[in-house]
C-alpha cells in the first residue's frame, strides 16, 4: 500500500499542505469508509447525495487516522490534512502518481460478462511468475480502481485492474488512470441496454478501454463477436499509437481457440491450439469460462509466464463468488448456483451449463428477472425460453414478472406441464422443494436484484426425501 509523507501526498494529487509542521507526518494506506479506519492511513472524505464524509473527519482522525484530505471549500479541518478542491479528483490523481512511480505494468480488463472471473485467471497465471496486484471484489468504478491502485504493494510487477461502467465515458476516466499496457475485453453482451440503447454503443463504450493506454500496447479481444473490430475501425475510437491486437474465442480463426472440451460435473478440461501435452484443467463450467481462459492465457503468454506454470496456475484459481460456484445441499442435491448477475448473453452461458450436466435425474431451471434491458426487455425474456429444450432443461421455474416471458417462450418447445412462473418467490421455493429430488441438478440464476440466493439457501438445507 502507499506510504508516503504528506509533502509527498500533496505534491503528488495537487494539493496544499494545510501547516508546514505537517509536512512530516507518514500515512498509509488510504480509506474513504469512515467504518475502516486504520492506523495512520489517509482518510479521503467523499460526498454524496446523502452523506459527506467530511462530517466524519474529525472522528476518523480520532480513531487512528494519520491525515486526510480535505476539500477547501469546507472551511477548516479538524486536523493535518492535504487541502484540495475537490476529494474524488484528487483521490484519482495520487492513484494515478503512485502507480506511475511504481513501474506497475497494468493490464486493463472489461466486459459485458465474465470480466471478475478473467480478472482472477489472469492473476492466477500471472502470480506464477510475476508479483500480482488485482481488484478485489468489484472494486472496478471510479472510487473503487484508485482505492484498488493505492492497496497495490510497493514491489508489484502486474497490476491486474478490472474496468466497470454503467454509461459512456466511465471507462474511458479509469484507463485514464491506470494506463494499461495490456486491454483485455471479454465479450459485448445486453448488459446496460437501458442505458445506452444498442449493443454498438455498449461495445464503444467497452472500447474506451483503449483510451488511456501506452503506445505499443496489446488489445486481446474476443474475436467471436464482430461488433469488436467494427467500431475498432470506426474514426471516433481512441487508441493508441502502434496498437497491437489478438484474439481469442471458440471459432478456429481466432489466435486462441480451443481445438478441444471435455465437460464433468466439477471442472472443464480443455486442450488450447498449439498446445502440448495433456488438457489443462479449469476449475470453471461452460464454454463460456474456456474463452475467459483463452483470455487470461493469451495474457500469460504475452508477458512469457511457460506453459508448465500456465497449467500450475489454472489449478490455483481463487474465484471471486456466486458465479456458476457449484452447491451440495444437505440431501445431497446439486445445485448451481448463479445467483450473481444476469444478462441473456449470460443466461445462455449458464443454461448451457445445465445442458451439460449429466448423470442427473432431473435438469431444473430456477430463472428470475434481468434487469436494466431496456425497451426489448420483454423479447429478451421471451427468447430465453425459446431457446429451452427437454433436452436441456426437465423442469422450468421462473421468478418476476419479467421471468414470465421466459416461462411463455419456453412452452413453445418443452411440456407445459413442467413449467411453473412466480412472483412470490416464497410461493416458488414452496413449489420448488416439494418437486425437487435428492439427484437432481439445480441452476439458479438472475439479476441481483432479485436476491435469488435465497433460493439457493433454501434448496440447500431442505430435507428432500423423494
């Protein structure tokens, strides 16, 4: 983490040191929670619409807190402090000083789906070889990555910085700041369609990932979706000088593609193009997480981790949670849990999952509302369903309004009779347990905002009997 005098902390977000006596003080570490102070750490106050942390300052600094930074048109603060014009500014630009004077190389990661989980296989492979930095958790917005960079240890080689949005220009300020020397997109899913009203303009918002990145770098995109290299080519998207570019995905004319995929209940083994040996071993399920390895691999590959140490990495993978994390109730049931997030380009991926599973007596679908779709969110439900087959899916349970389309589209193909649609989802558990078994295989998945973990929990400490 940062540890720095206050001269140096001034110096290096723009700012006046409030006393000459203060120029001395160490802080490190930096908190803008005034419920995680620690000692002498840089409390950063932060105001909201219905808080302002500058209220709390004299509390923090009471608490152990070795100085803050402080806003001058707050008038005078209750102890050493940095004065500022603005805390969030300032915040961003000592990130942005104190990863410059690290040396950190930075790779960038951002996406509709799958951008914590490449995070974390990207770390995985790099940490063989290299001392690795990464976000924690989704700590991957404007306050989140320079709190992240600040946390960084002062030897950190790779910094591995994940890049989130809800609009444009979001990720062009954090590339601003963390300069990537490697991009990484995963994929152009639905995801805020309500925002920004077509799959174009998510897909030039994910590019402003390019915005801030050093001349000569590496741009690693899935080489599956064509909206990619369309608005790459377009006159408004910024990049750098000598940009590089590689690809990766399923198909074959990609630079990184699988040339084969063995799916079991708990991992997925998967052998990649030009590879030798036996397949490596990702403990993930889906296609979807093969092309999030061939991502994180063709990172390894950049920075010369070997292919013996790419394999030790994939076995050490530490997962950011409820992302397809496989559950065994109490009766033994399976169930997957995916409660997590949604999108269709998700919902798809997770469904496809379900397809795979095998040596069950029953596939189940729990499927609840996505959210934040836009004006084709009822199309985007109803397609969904379409997609269900007996083959994939025995027994359908939706959870929302909007989940109700699902349940519609699917009776197109799948017996009506196997397809129950809620919007209580108490009502939905009460059904759910008396049809389930302890052989069964569960998928449960939607928006966050449904909290379908509750559904989770109460799957996995039932007593099924039959």
């Amino acid at each position: 983490m940062i540890k720095r005098n206050l001269a140096e902390i001034a110096a290096m977000c723009g700012g006046q040191i409030r006393e000459a006596a203060d120029a001395s003080i160490r802080v490190q570490g930096v908190v803008t929670d005034s419920r995680q102070i620690t000692e002498g750490c840089l409390f950063v106050p932060l105001a909201g619409e219905r808080f302002d942390g500058h209220d709390f300052a004299a509390d923090c600094l009471q608490a152990g807190a070795g100085a803050c930074l402080w806003a001058r048109s707050k008038g005078t603060p209750p102890g050493p402090a940095v004065l500022v014009d603005d805390t969030l500014i300032a915040l961003q630009a000592l990130a942005k000083s104190y990863l410059a004077e690290s040396g950190a190389k930075v790779v960038g990661i951002t996406g509709s789906n799958g951008k914590t989980t490449t995070k974390d296989l990207v770390y995985a492979l790099l940490s063989t070889t290299y001392n690795v930095h990464k976000t924690k958790g989704n700590f991957n917005n404007h306050i989140g990555l320079p709190l992240t960079i600040l946390a960084m240890p002062e030897d950190t080689e790779i910094a591995v910085l994940e890049m989130g949005m809800s609009g444009r220009h979001e990720i062009e300020l954090l590339s601003k700041l963390g300069e990537p020397e490697t991009a990484v997109i995963t994929n152009i899913g639905e995801s805020h369609l309500l925002q920004l009203g077509s799959r174009e303009e998510i897909t030039r918002a994910k590019l402003e990932i390019l915005a801030g990145m050093k001349p000569g770098g590496l741009f690693i995109y899935n080489g599956d979706e064509p909206l990619i290299p369309q608005v790459l080519a377009e006159p408004s998207t910024a990049k750098p000088e000598g940009l590089q570019t590689a690809t990766f995905g399923l198909r074959p004319d990609n630079d990184a593609y699988p040339t084969g995929i063995l799916f079991t209940d708990h991992l997925t083994l998967f052998t990649p193009h030009g590879s030798e040996g036996e397949p490596l071993e990702l403990p993930l399920l889906g296609e979807h997480n093969v092309s999030n390895a061939l991502a994180a691999l063709t990172v390894a590959r950049h920075y010369g981790v070997s292919e013996a140490a790419i394999r030790e990495g994939f076995g050490k993978v530490e997962l950011t949670g409820m992302r397809i994390e496989v559950v065994t109730g109490q009766s033994g049931i399976t169930i997957l849990n995916d409660a997590y997030n949604a999108s269709p380009t998700s919902m798809k991926a997770a469904i496809g999952v379900l397809a795979h599973m095998k040596g069950y007596r029953k596939k189940v679908a729990v499927l609840g509302d996505m959210l934040e779709l836009g004006a084709s969110e009822e199309e985007y439900h109803r397609g969904i369903g379409e997609g269900l087959t007996p083959g994939t899916v025995d027994l359908l349970l939706t959870c929302g309004p909007l989940a109700r389309h699902i349940a519609e589209g699917a009776k197109k193909q799948m017996d009506p009779d196997n397809i129950y649609a809620y919007t209580d989802k108490s009502e939905l558990i009460r059904k759910l347990v008396s049809l389930l078994h302890p052989q069964d295989v569960v998928l449960v998945k939607a928006s966050r905002g449904m909290k379908l973990e509750e559904v989770v929990e109460a799957i996995k400490t039932s007593k099924l009997t039959h």
